[in-house]
C-alpha cells in the first residue's frame, strides 16, 4: 500500500503554506480531533482533548460575558447621554409654564416616556388658573399624596422607585393611563419649609422601568428637576 496521503496536490499545498487557516476555522478543527479519537479507538481516554475540551468550554463562556459587558457599558453610556440631553433641553425655557410644556413634549420624546407628570402637594384647596391651564402635566393634590402613591402610605428614603404596572392611575396618566405598563416615581425634595413633589414617568413598555434597573441616572436626573423646580417657587 502507498503511504502517500489520498488528497488532491493542490489541497495538500494550501494546507502546508497556509496551516494558520485550519487552526483559526474551529469546525474543520473539531472534524480533525473527532477524527483522532476515532483512530485511537474506543478503549484509550484522550485527557489532552478532554482538557482542550474544557478549555473550549471555558473560553466561550469568557467570550459571552465578554460581549455582555460591552453591550451594558454601551447601553449605560446611551442612558447617560439621553438623560444629559434631556436636562439640557429641560433648562433651556425661561418662563415656568413653557418649563412644564417643554416637560412633557421635548423632555418626554428624548426620555422615550408616554406621559409626564409633576404632583405638587399644597393645602390650599382651590385651583389656580395656571393650574388648569398645565392639567396635562401639572397635578395639584392634597399633603401626604406623595408617600400613598410611593409607598402605599409607608414612610420611605428611597429618591427613586420602579414598577411595573398592569394599567397607570387616571388621576395622573390620563387618557394614557390605560395603556401605562411601568412607571419611574421620582420623589422630589424642594427644601425646609416647602411640601414634597414627585415626578412620574409612564410608559406602554412594560420593561423600560421595572425594580431590578439601577436608579442612579434617574436620581440624578431628579435632583436637577429639585433645584429646578426650588428656582421657580422661590
């Protein structure tokens, strides 16, 4: 029998000038290594490709977390720059009744919310006209409001709260309110002497807010609507 390998010339040639090829392709290598065990038989154990095995396993599980870290430092870096963008439009109005109008048309389409609304507590039970004139975002209620839609009535510290929703409140949302699946509640602090406020964001998806997301952007996004807000009252 002839000892020369049954492979067309040329084939043999390419594979010999250019061996990084088959290295880098990984099914033609797990081909060949299928191929050895076979020719080994079944009664010899390979450790060598149980331990390429292993370190194949291992590899790919780097090469995923890998990818996952990307895409959640691309994702964090996109929400950092949607809401600098949004803060930014947000202070460019010098009047308070465009501050609000542009609170609920530019500030919203760039936060990519369905509706916005800011609940002001107040004592005084009659409505200022300017509060009828803001009603699809400006809410004014009673004292204590704020930690009864938070917290159900339980005191709380948290700025930022997350939740999903099977349908947003129609005191708030509005005609929205059934279409509303989750929702950010930010509580708002506008200084000694002043009752809170609280800004909520409503929208149809039910997983752009939800209790496990982190909270820093939206924290910091509330505490420039605090200083904000604490410029127009004054």
């Amino acid at each position: 029998m002839s000892s020369k390998p049954k492979m067309d010339d040329h084939l043999r040639e390419r594979i010999i000038s250019q061996p990084d090829v088959i290295l880098e392709d990984q099914d033609l290598m797990h081909a060949l290594i299928a191929a050895n065990e076979r020719a080994m038989g079944g009664n010899i154990v390979d450790l060598r490709g149980i331990a390429m095995d292993r370190l194949e396993a291992r590899l790919d599980r780097l090469e995923d977390t890998h990818r996952s870290v990307i895409a959640a430092a691309y994702d964090n870096l996109a929400g950092t720059n949607q809401v600098h963008r949004a803060i930014l439009r947000m202070l460019d109005p010098t009047e308070f009744e465009a501050f609000l109008h542009n609170l609920g048309g530019e500030v919203a389409d760039i936060l990519r919310v369905d509706s916005v609304r800011l609940i002001l507590e107040s004592v005084q039970a009659e409505t200022d006209p300017a509060v009828s004139r803001l009603g699809d975002v400006l809410t004014v209620a009673e004292p204590g409001f704020v930690a009864r839609y938070i917290e159900g009535g339980r005191s709380g510290t948290r700025q930022v709260t997350l939740r999903q929703l099977g349908g947003g409140d129609t005191e708030l949302h509005g005609g929205a309110a059934g279409d509303i699946r989750s929702e950010a509640c930010l509580r708002l602090d506008f200084g000694e002497g002043r009752l809170p406020g609280m800004l909520v964001l409503g929208a149809e998806d039910p997983h752009q807010f939800t209790p496990q997301q982190g909270t820093d952007l939206l924290t910091f996004f509330a505490g420039v609507f605090e200083r904000s807000m604490r410029r127009w009252l004054s």
